[in-house]
C-alpha cells in the first residue's frame, strides 16, 4: 500500500494529496468565472484570424502528443489497460486537431484540404468533442487502486495497436466528412448553426458532464484524476462557448472556447511535465546521495576489510580459503598452530595436505556441495596434522564469491574438538554406564529437588511399590511415605544437607495396593545439583525369609525342648511301667487295688504315646526308613480309613502311575496319612470328600528361597485334601505347634500334626497346608525320591528345553510375595507381565489393555469374586483371553471341590520353572 505523501511513484497511481485538489478547485473556479464573464459577449463579431487557427491547433496536437507519450510511458510499466485507453483518447484528439486544421476554410485552401465541404469541419468538430470524453468515460470505469486491469500480452504490441486504431478510425471519420459529407445533416449554414447543430452538440455536452460525474464518483482519486476533472470542466466550457452560447465563426465564443480546449489539453501534460523534471530533480539528488554513500561505503568496507584480516589472523579457530579444485588460498595463525604447516608450505598446496588418504572422498563431496551453493555447517571430520597425528575437527564451510557473485571457492573454519570428543566419549560411557545401573537396577533409586518432590524414578519401582515412574515424579514424596516414618525421613534429608553423607536408613513406603513395604535407604544430598538421590532395597522378602527361619529356629527349639522332656519323662514312665507289673502281682488277690493299679497302667501306656508323639516331633524318634511304593502305601491307608471316617466321607484316592518310590518309615507314614485324614473328617462335620493323590515334583531353587528349610530337588508329592471349614490365616502359622488345638477341650492333644510335622522333617521332607475357610484344607508331603532308579517319564518330561514366548500374560494373585516370585519367573521366560492383587484390579487392567494374550490367576482369593468368577467375567468382556488357573490346592481336590469345570487348566503350586513354562505354552495355544 503506497504512502498517500510518497510522490515518487506513478500519477496514475499515486493517490491525490488535500494540496492537489485544492490547485484543482481553484483552476476550475478561475475557469468558471471567465466562463460566465464570457459568456453575455459569446456572440460578438471578431476579425477572422485563420492564423489563430492553425495556431491553437498545433499547439493542441503537440500538446496531446506529448501527454499520450508521457502516458503510454506509464502504461508501459503499469500495463495498466485504463491508462491504456486514456493516451489512446488523447492521440484521438490530436489526430481529430489535425485533421480538423487540414479540413478548416482558409486555412491552407479556400474550402479546405482533403476535399472538405461546408460541413466537413464542424462534424470533425463534433466527433472530435464527442469522442475525448468517451475515452475518458472508458478509462473510469476501467481504473482500479492499481490503474485499472492489466494488459496480458506484450505493452509494445498494445501500443502499436492503439495508434494503429487512431489513424484507422480518423481515416474513417476524415472520408465520411469529406467524400460523403453530402450524406450528413446540415450542422452550419450561412455561417450559423441549425436546430440540428444544437442537438448534436448538446448530446456532445452530456458525454463529457457524464465523464466528469464518472470520474467524480470512481474513487479512490489518483492526481491524474483530479487534473483529468480540471480537464474535463475545461472541455465543457470549451464546447458551451465555441458550439452552443456563440453565433458563428470568428465570434468572441468561438475564439474563447479555442483557448478553452488549449486550456484542457494543457492541465494533465502540465502535472506530467512538472513531475518529471521533480523526478528528475530527485534522481540527480539520490546519485549524489549515492556517489557519496558509495566513497563512505568503501571507506567503511575497507575499514571492515581490515578488520576481517586482523580477526582472521588473531582467530583461535583455523580459517583457510580454498579454490574449487581444492587449491589452498588462504591459511591464518590458528591453522598454522593447529596443522603445523606454515601459510607459506601450505598455500598453493592440495587441500589434500591435511586430509587422511580415508576421507579424500569426503573432502571432494564437500567441495561440490559448496560449487552449488550450498553451505555445510557443524561437520565433524578427522584431519591429519604434519607430524602424523589425526586431530578431530568440527568444520563449517561456506561459498567463497567474487565481486559479482559468481562462487570461486570455499571458506572454511576449522575447530578441534579432539580433547572435547574425548572427554565428550567419556562422559557419554559413564552417563550410560549410569543410565543402565539406574534402568537394571533391583534396588529401587530416587532422585528429589530441595522440597522433596521426586525428579527421577527408576523403573523398578513397578516390581517394589507397583507404580510406573510417571506415577510419582512431580509428587511429593510425603504422598508415598507412612506417615509414622515421614519425621525420620525428613530428618535424614536435613543431615544430608548439613554434609552427612550416605546416610543409611528404613522407611516405609505404600505399594500401589495399599499394602506398607519396607525399604533400607541409603541417601545423600549434591549441592551443585540441588538434589537428594536416594537408593532403598525392598526388605520384604528379607523379612519374610527372617520370619521363615525365626519359625524353624522356633520348631527347633520347641523340638529340642520337647525331646528332652519327652526323654526325661520316658525315664520317669519306664520306672512306673516296670513296677506296676509287680504292683499288679501283689495286690492281684485285693480287687479293688488291682483295679487303681490297671488306671495307673493306662495312663503310663497313655503317657508313652505321648513321648512317643513328642519324640517324633522333636524329630528323635527311631525310624525304619526303606524304599517304598507310595502309591500302594496310600491305597492301603485308604483302605483302613474307610470304616475308620464313615459313609458320610468320601475316599478318592488319585494316584500318579509312575510314582517314585521314596524312602521313608511306612508304619510313621501311615500313622501320619492317619492322623491327617482325622483331622480332615473332623473339618468335615456334615461330611464331604477326601482325596488322596500322589505326584512327582521338583522343588526348584526359586520356592526354595522362598522357603529356607527346602533342599532343592525330586520329591514323591503325597497330598491330604478335603471339603471342610478350612483353616483361619491367622492360625496357619501355629498348627504345627505342639499342644495346639482348635478342637474342644478333652478332644484332642494338639499333638497330631506335630508329630507329622517331626516325621516328615526327620524324613529330610517337606511339608506345606494350603486352605481356605469354607473351602477346604490340602496338606502336601514332600518324600525324598529315593536315589539309584532309572529316569522316568516324568524327569524326562521336565528336562525338555524351557520355551518362552513374548506375550503379555496378567498374573492375579493375592499373596505379594508369591506374586513377585511369579512375576520374576514369567518374565525370565520373556513374556510381558502386567499383575493385580484381586479381581477388582485384574478387570481394570483388562479393561485398560486390550494386548493381553492370558489371564494367569489364583482360583480362591478374597474379595466378592474368585479365580474362576474373574475368569467368566473376563470371558464375558474380552471373549479372546485365554485363561491358566493356579492354587495351592491339587487338580483333583479343585475339580471335585466343585470350583472349576472339568479340562479347564490349572497349575499347582508348587511348580518349577519348566513347568510353568509347559502350561503357559499349553494355555496361549489352547
């Protein structure tokens, strides 16, 4: 948009200034107030003077001429087809005032040149009035804000066309009122004008009042607008006094409205002239602003010049110039440093000189780059120095041009980045080494600002407290601690402010499911950093393991105990029972007597029952070991418990046929099946079902840890199952104590599954319950396999090779810890896990994640629905997941429990790792 005071563009296009117009009015009212002065004398006789003709004519032509150059000039550069029109319409005037002086009575002939007669001039007259103002009215409606539409084609061709057309049409006109003047009304007569004459001029009139109310109302106004208004006023005037107010020729209005129309060609070449020679004037005055910015500017840019050369020669970096086919041009200080060759060894020289034989490609790629005006920056390359030894250097290199542009070289500067690289490598090594510790580390490590809010958080923090990172950075950390710790955490963060470094410490934190887990922390405090950095190690399964083994030093101790006195008191009974035989001698004859000496016999034969159940505890009972078959030893005992537990308990005996013979006493494993078969019917009050199975197993190093009495390896599996009450959480821990009993008083001596526990243990067992109130209870004996026996089947079948998968498998399980241990074992398998502690947890990660292959859940848990209710309602939203069932129960005690459909898979724990592995195949391709 140009500047409404900016005069230095186009009049076609230069919009009118207050200035301009206010020149304008005045014109026009000067010219309007000679126009009524004028016009009471309009008819007044004058001396003819043709020279005054053939005068204002020429004067007009030129003066038109003149304007449609100047015009055409614009349009030139503007193509503008408005201005166009505008020159045509001016050299249709000068061509109509020439040919109207030629035609005009005696002027250069009595009648007129080109054969003209009576009418020929005043019709010229007329057509040359009436067709100015149609160019002007074309021209108005044509102009735009930029001077009217363009023309597409060439302005030369455009040109030439418009004169062409003049002459053409003046060619017409100039033979219709010569040669056919005969045809056209009588304008003229008796050197007077007709009523014809007055209708043809005033529709000549109204054409030019309609171009100046055109121009008048096509805005905005540019100052060829206005000056072509002034123009206009003046033609009106011109024709009302040379062809409507005069009398004839040669009158004051006929001399008046010459001077008139001379007036009107005048205005717009006058504002056109006195532009130019402004322009002009300008131009001459911008050279000279130019020569003298010029001398300034080499003035400046040889000062600069220097300035470069002075930076070039004191820069730290090398800067070295170069040819296109790699000539060395230039070489500073900083290069001969950095190189070793001074500028005189090196200009003139390859670039080749300092680039390893290695990357001479490179170099040349570089130079093409450059040659297409391409500029490379931050390149890291190796270059070679002169005693042999490589330098890394960062290079930007840019196109070298001369004076006219034209790309002669290259400008390269050269920075060595060979001790920064090295020490940028090494930085890079330990941030990795620091990264891969924080990504793989068990532990889990925190990093906090100065207020405590955590800024990193290593992964790990998903198997230790069952977040993602993202969960807790940008948190604080008092939202995670146990509040009785949040004291002791704060105070061990202001210690390692005050300069106390690795300080060590617990605190507990709570894992996503609401459950407190203890960690050891060891922190410290980076003042550079501003931060705490935090490492704690999960004590959970140190403190279950503790209070496992706190257990067996428990068992032990009450063991050793309960020997010694079961010991002792077998001292004090086989005193009693040997002499109350001679008691019963001697008082054989005294009824009464013998019968106090037969109570006192019972209760010593009582009271040998229970050292020898406490013995057998305390684990130093004799024992009879020998290889036997399991699977015939249970059978028997199903045998003798029939009529022992009753119609209303059901014996299901499951036997594994290739069983492996253990070693072990039978009469004590029997005694023990027994005692826990009595047990079992004693949970089953209203009866129920008793199973009685038998399994190969290998205890591997994983339930091990998890249960330090346990040897890693083979064991013949004797599992005791029933449909009763079960056994309380609280209580699972005590029911291998001696003299502990849920039964009433006077039935039973808690001594029953004391002794099992003693015989099993003594056996270099194991022995394991699984139970669940109001499902049932599962007692599982572990047997040492018996050694010196061929590879069965079954060792055959878990010795196969492990085989993984890279599924995404949902472990639901409410026991933490067995869920971290499965957890470690299925990924170790390379499968994804995601794990839940109830069902609630398990739908909202189903419902969540849409990639789980297998649901792998506990079938009892609490909560308002179990295994195998989360199993159907997972079934019901993704009808696509596959289910594996886990418990501490046997296949066969869940089936005929009635929790599981027949043919649904169930893994039961214990397992080794070849055995998940089997049935997690088994169960994605089922």
């Amino acid at each position: 948009m140009l500047a409404p005071a900016d005069r230095s563009t186009f009049l076609s296009t230069l919009p009118a200034t207050q200035s301009d117009r206010k020149a304008a009015l005045a014109i026009v009212g000067i010219s309007a107030i000679l126009f009524a002065l004028a016009v009471p004398f309009a008819g007044t006789p004058l001396a003819q003077v043709p020279a005054f003709v053939a005068s204002y004519q020429s004067a007009l032509a030129v003066n038109d001429i003149i304007t449609a150059v100047l015009l055409l000039s614009q349009f030139a550069v503007l193509r503008s087809r408005a201005l166009l029109l505008l020159a045509t319409g001016y050299l249709f005037t000068a061509a109509a005032a020439a040919t109207h002086a030629l035609t005009f009575p005696g002027l250069f002939a009595p009648a007129g040149l080109l054969g003209a007669g009576s009418q020929t001039t005043v019709w010229l007259y007329m057509i040359w009035h009436g067709g100015f103002p149609l160019f002007v009215l074309a021209y108005g409606w044509l102009k735009d804000g930029n001077g009217g539409n363009r023309v597409a084609g060439p302005t030369a061709s455009a040109v030439a066309l418009s004169v062409a057309g003049v002459l053409a049409a003046m060619t017409v006109f100039g033979w219709l009122v010569t040669a056919q003047h005969g045809l056209l009304p009588v304008l003229l007569k008796d050197g007077h004008y007709t009523t014809t004459m007055i209708g043809v001029v005033s529709f000549v009139w109204s054409l030019s009042f309609a171009a100046l109310i055109t121009l008048w109302f096509r805005r905005p106004h540019t100052v060829i607008d206005v000056w072509l208004m002034v123009t206009m006023c003046a033609w009106l005037f011109d024709i009302a006094l040379s062809a409507i107010v005069n009398v004839a020729r040669y009158d004051l209005g006929f001399y008046a409205g010459r001077l008139y129309g001379l007036c009107a060609a005048s205005f717009v070449l006058a504002v056109l002239l006195i532009e130019n020679v402004r322009l002009q004037a300008h131009t001459i005055g911008l050279v000279g602003r130019l020569r003298q910015q010029s001398a300034s500017d080499r003035d400046f840019y040889g000062k600069r010049l220097a300035l470069y050369g002075a930076v070039v020669e004191s820069s730290n970096d090398a800067i070295i110039t170069e040819s296109l086919d790699g000539v060395i041009t230039g070489w500073n200080k900083a290069a001969e440093h950095l190189f070793g060759y001074t500028a005189a060894e090196a200009i003139g020289q390859s670039i080749y000189l300092v680039v390893p034989p290695d990357r001479k490609a490179e170099a040349r790629g570089i130079l093409n780059r450059i040659s297409g005006n391409e500029t490379i920056a931050q390149h890291e390359t190796v270059r070679i120095r002169k005693d042999g030894r490589q330098l890394d250097v960062v290079l930007n290199v840019s196109p070298l041009r001369s004076d006219s542009g034209e790309i002669i070289g290259a400008s390269k500067i050269a920075h060595d980045i060979t001790e920064e690289k090295q020490a940028r490598e090494k930085l890079r090594r330990e941030t990795e080494e620091r990264r891969r510790i924080f990504e793989t580390s068990q532990d889990l490590i925190l990093v906090t600002d100065g207020f405590g809010n955590f800024v990193q958080v290593s992964p790990s923090v998903k198997d230790i407290l069952g977040y993602n990172p993202d969960d807790m950075i940008g948190h604080s950390a008092t939202e995670f601690i146990h509040p009785d710790d949040l004291d002791k955490t704060r105070n061990e963060m202001r210690a390692a402010r005050r300069g106390a470094v690795k300080r060590s410490f617990e605190a507990r934190y709570y894992h996503d499911d609401g459950h407190e887990v203890t960690l050891n922390w060891m922190g410290t405090w980076s003042e550079p950093v501003k931060r705490h950095f935090f490492i704690g190690r999960d004590l959970t399964d140190k403190q279950a393991a503790e209070a496992q083994f706190r257990q067996v030093q428990k068992m032990d101790s009450i063991g050793q105990l309960t020997g010694g006195v079961a010991h002792d008191f077998n001292n004090v009974l086989t005193v009693i029972t040997g002499t109350i035989g001679i008691l019963a001698d001697a008082v054989a004859d005294r009824p009464e007597l013998a019968a106090i000496t037969k109570l006192i016999d019972d209760a010593a034969e009582r009271g040998a029952q229970l050292t020898k159940h406490l013995l057998a505890f305390a684990r130093k009972q004799p024992l009879q070991p020998r290889e036997i078959d399991v699977n015939a030893l249970t059978l028997e005992a199903a045998k003798l418990l029939h009529p022992t537990l009753g119609e209303q308990i059901t014996i299901m005996p499951q036997l594994t046929e290739d069983a492996w013979p253990a070693l072990v006493d039978p009469g004590q494993l029997s005694t023990a099946i027994l005692n826990l078969a009595l047990n079992a019917r004693d949970a089953m009050p209203n009866g129920g079902t008793l199973v009685l199975e038998t399994r190969n197993v290998f205890l591997d190093d994983g339930y091990a840890s998890m249960n330090p009495d346990v040897l890693a390896g083979s064991y013949v599996m004797i599992a005791i199952s029933d449909t009763g009450t079960g056994i309380p959480p609280e209580l699972i821990e005590r029911v291998f104590d001696p003299f502990f009993t849920t039964k009433e008083v006077g039935k039973g001596t808690g001594l029953g599954l004391s002794m099992v526990f003693g015989f099993v243990k003594q056996s270099g067992g194991h022995i394991k319950i699984y139970s669940e109130e109001g499902h049932g209870t599962s007692v599982k004996i572990y047997l040492p396999r018996s050694s010196g026996v061929q590879e069965t089947e079954f060792e055959a079948l878990q010795n196969v090779p492990i085989t993984g998968g890279d599924e995404r498998i949902l472990i639901v399980e409410d026991d933490a810890l067995v869920r971290q241990y499965v957890m470690t074992q299925v990924k170790s398998l390379g499968y994804t896990a995601l794990e839940a502690a109830n069902a609630a947890e398990a739908l909202v990660i189903i419902d969540a994640d849409e990639d789980i292959d297998l649901l792998f859940t506990d079938v009892i848990m609490p909560g308002n629905m179990n295994g195998r209710q989360l199993a159907d309602e997972a079934a019901r939203r993704r009808p696509d997941l596959k289910t594996l069932f886990t418990s501490g129960y046997t296949e066969n005690a869940i089936v005929h429990h009635g929790r599981l459909d027949s043919g649904v898979l169930l893994l039961a724990k214990p397992y080794r790792k070849s055995e998940l592995a089997k049935m997690l195949r088994t169960a994605l391709a089922s």
